[in-house]
C-alpha cells in the first residue's frame, strides 16, 4: 500500500473524529470511548499494513 494513502486514510480518520467531536452531541465519556476504539483500530490497521501485525495472524491460541 503506497504511503500516501495510508497518509490520506489517517487524514480522513482525524477529519472524521474531529468533525463527531465538534458537531455531534454527545455525552463526554461517550466521545472519549469512541476516540479510543478509533485510535486502537488505526494503530492496529497500520500495523497489518507495515507487516507488523501479519506475523501475528499465524499464531493460535
């Protein structure tokens, strides 16, 4: 995947984020919660697209 789409994704994402955080009324906690599941999903995405989480995918448990 070249890199500058995984720029533009992470763009959008923050774009995203940003336009739910201002516009959207929501209770605090709930933001917060939704900022967190967003971030731990684009960290997990980047690490499958630089390799990192591919390794992962053999192991069982």
């Amino acid at each position: 995947m070249p890199l500058l789409t995984v720029f533009i994704v992470l763009v959008v994402v923050g774009v995203v984020l940003w336009l739910i955080n201002t516009y959207i009324p929501m209770d605090r906690k709930i933001k917060s919660i939704l900022n967190v599941v967003a971030v731990i999903l684009v960290i997990i995405w980047l690490l499958q697209v630089f390799g990192i989480l591919g390794s992962l995918k053999s192991l069982k448990v």
